[in-house]
C-alpha cells in the first residue's frame, strides 16, 4: 500500500502545479524580474463562471505571453498570460504610470456589467495568488444623482514581503481614491497607474502558503469541526449500540428457536428469516448492471482512500494549483482495474455468460453520465466564453487517458477477474421456484427504507458538508484533511450499521429481495446530499446565472451520483458479510 501512494504521490506531483518549482528555484537577486501572471476575471457570487483577465479592456501588454499550463490547471479553468505590471525584486515603486487607455462605448459597457456584477481579478506572483476588485457599484444616490455610479478603479498597489532572496507574501490593494466614474455613457481616457512596496519578513519559505489555511484552522472553526466529528461519533455509537443490545438479542432467540429438534420445529408456524434460506441467495434480476454497480463502487470507493492518502501527506496544499484534478484523473484511470476485476469477479460467480457486455457497461457505467454532463456544461461554458469551456488539447488528453489507461486496466482486470474461478458461497441451497412474499406494510417498501437508511449516515456528515460545498463552490480554504478522512471512516461505517440492520428486518418479515434493496439503501446517501444541493444554493450561496446553476446542479449531480454508486457497494457487501453469517450460524434443509 505504500508503495501505490509513493506511485501515485510522484504522479500528482509531476502533473500538478509546485510550489517549489516552476520558476527555477524561487531565488531573485536584487532587480529581477519576477513573473507576475494575470489569471481570470469574474463575479465574485459565481466561483465557476470566470473568463480570461483580458476579456476586459484592461492595459495589455505589448507581447502577449501564455503560460504553459498542466491538465491540473487547465481543468481548474486557470488561462493565464502575462501582466503588463513590472514588479521587479525589492525595487519600490510610488504611483508609476501603466498606460493610458481611451475607453469606448463598448468598453464602458463592458465594465459596467463587471463592476455591477461584483467582478474580482486574480493574478499569482511567483507562485502566490492575489485578488483584487475592479470597481465599485455605488447603490446608496445622493440628491443630486439620478442613478446609481459605476466606478472603476485605475490605481493598484502592491505590497510584497521578502525574506533575503526569496518572495514570502503579497497583498494587493485597489485604492478607492483613485476611481473614474463610468456611469455616463461617454468615452473617457483613463491612466492606469501601481505602486510597490518591498518589505522585509522573518517568515520563512517554506511557511508562505500557510496564511491560506489558517482561516480554516481558526480555534471558533475547529471547534464546529470538532463538533462534527463528536456528532458522527454518538450517532455511530448509537447505531452500534442499538445492534449490539437489540438486534444482537434478537438474533440469539432467533439461533435458540432454530435450534430447537426438528419435531419441536415441525409443530412450530413456518414464519422469520430462517424459512426464507432456498430465496436468499436467488441470484438478483439485471445480474449484470448489479455487478457493474460492484465494479464502479469499488473502484470509486478505491479513488477516495487514494485521494485521502495523498492529502494526509500533504500533496494538496492550498492553492496548489490544479493537482486535486489532476490527482482525479490519473487515479481514476489507474484504479479501473479494481472496478474490472470485481465487476467480472461477481458477474462469474452469478454464473454470467457475457462478461464482455458486463465489462462495456461497469466502463460506461459511471463515466457515461459524466461525459454527457461534460457535454452539456461544456458547450454552456463555451457559449458563455468562460474558462471553464476545455480546450479541444485538453480534452483530447483526458480521452487519451481513458483510451490508454483506463480501458486497457479495465479489461485487464477484467481478464483477471473472469479467471479467478472464484465460487459464490452460500451456506443455503436455492430452491428452484421462488416463495411468495407475503404483503407488508407501505413503511417496508423501497423508498421508505431508503428514506430512513439514508438519513442517519447523512446527520453524521451534514455539519461538515457546508465546509466542502463552501471550498468546492466558493472562496473558503479546507485544509483539515484528517478531520474530514475521520468523517468519512464514520460515514462509511453508519452505511454498512445501518444497511446491516435493515436487511434484517427486511429478511425477518421474509421478503428475500435484499440484493437491490441493499444498493439502494446503502446509496440513499447520495440522494440526501443532494437535496442539500438545494439547500445550499438557494439558502447559504448567492450563486446566480444560468452557467452557474447548472454547473453546480450537473456536476454536483454527478459527485451524489458517484457517492450512491460508492456506498451502494458498501452496504451491499456489508449486507452479504451479514446475511452469509447468520446462514452460516443455523442448520438449514
């Protein structure tokens, strides 16, 4: 195991953006030009709908020069080129002139769509990010106003601290004393001016990204983390205790009245779980989508414990840019062997005759919606001329991927799984006609289980979810990795305590359907996440537009669908665990 996160730590670390590398060694003498790149623009409410810094008329430089970028960034929809700033090392500057630009009626426009939509600018200093506002959109009209003002900042100032030869911080300043006002629909000339202050640090460099994460690490935040976690913990204390003293009861009166000689038993009413052993372990309906939902599972489940190990080991520090995509691809590409290997594993041991098939549809199982979802949100990015919209490069590289590595590892571990010859085992014989099962109640149906099934794994992790969604579709840091991997072991076992249990009451009122029902509850999660879609969004963002919406719905659609699948996987195998060892435990004819 150490060796896969050694493998896949080198992979992120040569895809991803470095800190400590990219710009030789980070180290300047006095005088050097040191890169500054102008990143994106964009309204600050929508994380997701960002365009390039030069969409806007802003000064440009003479040569415009893009930075090569790696698929972690591109996928971050980083497009940066350039900046026309000259922030030489430790060399102050005091309102130095940038250019002088005539603003048209289009340009006006332009701006005032940006500074009326709250549109931030981001830049990265040697590695550092930098954010500024680009104006300001004055509601509040004095007597003599006849609307609101636009204005537009013309003047930036730099601050940048040093620790002997290297750059430590930067801060930038966008100073409201030198504005123009662009309300009037006029052309105006505007001079564009910074300023640069130097400033001596003891910080050292391998410090400097740790100002990023300390606002998710402030004493009033731990505390609501610490607070999650306890939350998860009596849950799942509660769930195991009510196994422990109520189910784990009821099963001994069960194994004691089963137990009992067989003329005892014949004068007994043939009711519970024990007379339903010929109907369960009957091979589940839609054998094959059953076991392609086993395959993507597990590798799903697979690629989250990677992702855990890389970030506890500190690959995914603040603004590294673009190596969490990157870490996404390239194990889910590596990892499809897994879903192969399980999904023909259990198909061969269902007696499937079609793996092929069976393999063709674990493959398109999970990456089929997501690319169609791609799709869609990419032809909307495109329209919109957003960042987000993947070049044809990119996009060419992300099939590549698929068709090199995933594919071939899928079918590999296909390959492997179909000749593992490995038997399904079922301490009960089946019988050949399946019993009737008797009618139940409404609360013993598929959604109601699912409903309460899903509800307890969704309380444990419903404080820590803000967070995510806050980092994932805002401006929030989250850098509490071992917090939330102690969530995620607690999210996985209240699915299987509580998938478990169900499934018994399931099999004590004798309905042996519990293969699909299993999937279903243990995946209700996802479904729960979903809907705080909808809470989040409409009650705790100011996300707005149709790009954004349907960004944070498809991709967010995608992520509960890959979780269903996930803990889908985990219920079900904790269920079969159950259900093989209380057959196990009785004799039955």
């Amino acid at each position: 195991m150490e060796n896969w996160v050694l493998v896949l730590g080198f992979l992120v670390l040569s895809w991803g953006a470095q800190v400590q590398a990219g710009y030789s060694d980070h180290k300047y003498n006095e005088g050097d030009h040191v890169p500054l790149y102008a990143n994106k623009v964009g309204p600050f409410q929508n994380p997701s709908e960002t365009y390039r810094y030069f969409d806007l008329p802003f000064c440009q430089p003479a040569h415009m020069t893009e930075k090569r970028e790696d698929l972690g960034e591109v996928l971050n929809g980083d497009r940066m080129v350039d900046a026309p700033y000259k922030l030489d090392f430790k060399v102050n500057k005091e309102s130095e002139a940038l250019c002088r630009k005539k603003l048209k009626r289009e340009d006006l426009v332009k701006f005032r769509e940006a500074v009326k939509n709250d549109y931030y600018f981001q830049m990265y200093y040697d590695d550092l990010p930098i954010w500024g506002f680009i104006g300001k959109f004055d509601k509040d009209m004095k007597p003599d106003q006849k609307g609101p003002k636009y204005l537009l900042y013309t003047h930036v100032h730099f601050e940048i601290l040093f620790n002997k030869d290297r750059v430590i911080e930067i801060n930038v300043r966008t100073d409201p004393r030198f504005s123009v006002d662009i309300t009037k629909d006029e052309e105006i000339e505007v001079e564009y001016m910074y300023s640069v202050k130097w400033t001596e640090t003891d910080v050292p460099f391998d410090q400097r990204m740790e100002k990023y994460s300390k606002s998710s690490s402030l004493p009033q935040h731990l505390e609501i983390h610490w607070f999650s976690i306890i939350n998860s913990c009596v849950t799942v204390l509660l769930l195991t205790g009510f196994l422990a003293t109520i189910l784990m009861r009821v099963l001994k009166n069960d194994f004691v009245k089963y137990s009992h000689d067989e003329e005892t038993a014949d004068d007994q009413e043939e009711t519970g779980w024990k007379y339903i052993h010929g109907d369960v372990f009957r091979y589940p309906p839609q054998k094959s989508l059953f076991c392609a939902v086993l395959g993507s599972g597990t590798q799903l489940l697979a690629l989250a414990i990677f992702i855990f190990m890389l970030a506890l080991v500190g690959v995914f520090y603040p603004y590294n840019r673009g190596a969490l995509y990157t870490a996404l691809v390239v194990i889910y590409a590596l990892t499809s062997g897994f879903a192969g290997y399980t999904a023909a594993s259990f198909y061969c041991q269902l007696e499937g005759k079609n793996w092929v098939r069976n393999l063709l549809l674990t493959g398109c199982l999970f990456c089929g919606p997501l690319f169609l979802t791609f799709c869609f949100l990419n032809t909307v990015a495109i329209a919109y001329n957003a960042t987000a919209a993947l070049p044809f490069g990119t996009i060419l590289v992300i099939l590549l991927i698929w068709t090199l590595v995933t594919s071939p590892l899928l079918v590999l571990g296909g390959i492997a799984g179909k000749n593992s010859k490995t038997e399904f085992q079922a301490p009960c014989r089946t019988t050949k006609y399946p019993r009737e099962i008797p009618p139940l109640p409404w609360y013993r149906g598929t959604v109601p289980q699912m409903a309460m099934a899903g509800f307890l794994p969704f309380s444990a992790i419903y404080i820590e979810l803000y967070y995510i969604f806050a980092s994932l579709w805002g401006h929030k840091i989250y850098t509490i990795y071992s917090i939330l991997f102690i969530v995620f072991i607690i999210l996985i076992i209240v699915t299987a305590f509580i998938t478990i249990a169900l499934t018994y009451f399931q099999l004590a009122v004798e309905d042996h359907q519990w293969w699909w029902r299993s999937v279903l509850c243990g995946g209700s999660t996802g479904v729960f996440i979903f809907g705080y879609c909808f809470y989040y969004y409409f009650a705790r963002s100011d996300m707005t537009g149709f790009m954004q919406t349907s960004f944070f719905f498809g991709y967010m659609a995608c992520i509960c669908y890959g979780f269903f699948l996930m803990l889908g996987t985990v219920g079900f195998r904790a269920s079969l665990l159950f259900v093989r060892h209380i057959y196990r435990s009785i004799k039955c004819e």
